[in-house]
C-alpha cells in the first residue's frame, strides 16, 4: 500500500513507516516550546478497503486528491466499492426479511391475544344471559304453578271452597295474571327468556365479517357429574373450613383445616373453553392458523389454572 505526503508540494514523497511516525510526534508533539512547527492537522481518507493509499495533506486551502494514479488502482477501486454497495444492500434487503417475520410473528400473537380476550368476553356474557334466563324461567315457573293450584282448588275439586280461603285463591289468581300480562308486555319476557336463548344467533351474526363463530361446546355425562361432584365437594369443604375456623376457632395450622384446604384446591372449575369456544372459520384460515389458534388457547388457560391454583394455596 503506498503511503502518501503532500506538503504544498507539486509531486508527492514516498516514505516508510518512520518516516509516518517521525512525522505525526513533531505534529502533534506541542509540550516543548521550542518544538512547535507551523503545521496544520492532516486530512485522512481512506480509499479502500482491500488495498487503498492514505493521503496526509497539510494544506487546508486545496482539496485532498486521490493516491491512485494507475488504471489498475482505480480498477480495484472501483471494485471494491462495487462490493460495499452489494454488501450493503444485501444487509438491507436481510434486515428487512428479518424484522418483517418478526412482525408477522408479532402480529399473529396479537390476533390470538385478542381473540383469546373476545372468546373470554363472549364466555361471561354467555354465562350472565344463560343465569338470567333460568333464574326467570323458575320464577315464571313458579307462578304458573301457583296458579294452576289456585284454578285447580277453585274449579275443579268436588267440595266447593268457600270464605276467606276462596278470596285469597282468587286474589292469588288475578294477581298471577296481572303480574305475567306485565311482564310480558313491558318486554321484560323478550329480554330475559327470548333474548338469552337467541344469543349464539346474535352473537355470530355480529362477528361473522371477523370470519369467526361462536359454538357451545357440549360436555358428556362424564363431565357433567365430575363438575357436579368438583362443585358439591368445594362447598362442603368451604363449609367446614368455616365451621372449624369460625366456630371451634381452630387455627389454620390443623390437620383438618388443611385437609379441607386441600380439598378446596383439588375441587377447582374446569376453565377455558369448556362451554363456549371462537372457531376460525375454514375458508378464510388455514388449518395451521386454525391448529395453532386452539395450541395458543389450551396453553394459555393451562397457565392460568396453574396460576390460580397457586394463588389458591
């Protein structure tokens, strides 16, 4: 590599690497006094990268020119940055695939993230419209029970129901009456018993231009009476761990109230999607979106109920 000084000077000097050195301690060498030269600081250019020259020009008026004077050094000039520029874009074009599959990683972790919150929103709102249609399915229940009995007793026995006991059945059959009339024209009857029962029709009808549906998850026999059996033995255990810590002031330390801790604990909910779930439809999703969706679902809730357990202990 040739090393170039140019001093005001028509024709550049080669010299050696002492040379090089000499020149830079009295150039930059300012302790001693005596030592000082009228030298400015050099410009430094760097041509290239494989072979290259290095100019030092001490005059800063003119512009710093090119070590290279033979074709063949701007040959490998040229080449050299021909490989820069391809090595830079092909960096580019790399990092740009890169951040790219990042996102598409990122985004489809979002998707599954919202969607996970939309199927749990969905779940409660299932839940409160199903309590709500059978707490009124038995209170209208109920009524018309009460006053088939009442109808019963006034028309249909064979000894005849006479005084006061008559009044209070037919105040109690006018009363039935009227009270079902206005529930059922005050639209209370539409909003808690026909509103509920149509709700997967709603539901799906609102989502469908997200391209996902709403399905109930139908439990079997198994399930059902292991859910019977998880919800009968939390309440006795929760009832005798207020009757040991309440009433006979055990302390939490006891044999049995740990017992029935425990049972608490074994005796959890099933969670997840174990009454609704949200199904991709096929058509806009592919089977692997589709498989990864219920992977990304059943890991989730798994934690979950690792979690709550936990919190239970």
């Amino acid at each position: 590599m040739n090393i170039l000084i140019r001093e005001n000077c028509n024709h550049p000097q080669k010299i050696t690497s002492r040379a090089i050195g000499n020149y830079f301690e009295a150039l930059y060498d300012s302790s001693d006094p005596e030592k000082e030269m009228d030298l400015e600081q050099p410009v430094v250019r760097l041509e290239s990268v494989d072979k290259g020259s290095v100019e030092f020009s001490k005059s800063s008026n003119s512009p710093i020119h090119s070590g290279f004077n033979s074709p063949t050094a701007r040959r490998l000039s040229n080449n050299s940055s021909q490989r820069r520029r391809s090595n830079s874009r092909n960096s580019r074009t790399s990092s740009g695939r890169n951040v790219k599959s990042s996102n598409d990683i990122s985004s489809s972790s979002k998707i599954f993230r919202n969607l996970l919150i939309l199927e749990d929103d969905l779940r409660k709102q299932a839940h409160r419209q199903k309590v709500l249609k059978w707490q009124f399915t038995i209170f209208l229940s109920c009524l018309m029970g009460v006053a088939g009995f009442a109808f019963y007793e006034l028309y249909f026995t064979n000894e005849s129901v006479k005084g006061f006991y008559r009044f209070i059945l037919q105040f109690t059959l006018l009363f039935i009456t009227i009270t079902v009339s206005l529930f059922h024209l005050s639209g209370e009857y539409k909003r808690t018993i026909i509103i509920p029962r149509r709700f997967f029709t709603s539901t799906n009808k609102g989502i469908r231009q997200f391209n996902v549906k709403l399905v109930k998850v139908h439990s079997s026999w198994n399930e059902k009476f292991t859910d019977f059996i998880r919800f009968t033995s939390r309440k006795v255990a929760h009832l005798n761990i207020y009757m040991l810590t309440c009433v006979l002031r055990l302390s939490q330390e006891n044999m049995c109230v740990k017992f029935w801790r425990s049972v608490t604990i074994r005796s959890q909910p099933r969670i997840g999607a174990v009454d609704v779930k949200l199904m991709l439809h096929p058509k806009a999703f592919g089977a692997e979106i589709r498989e990864g969706w219920e992977i990304y679902r059943d890991e989730f809730w798994a934690r979950e109920g690792s979690r709550r357990r936990k919190q239970t202990i």
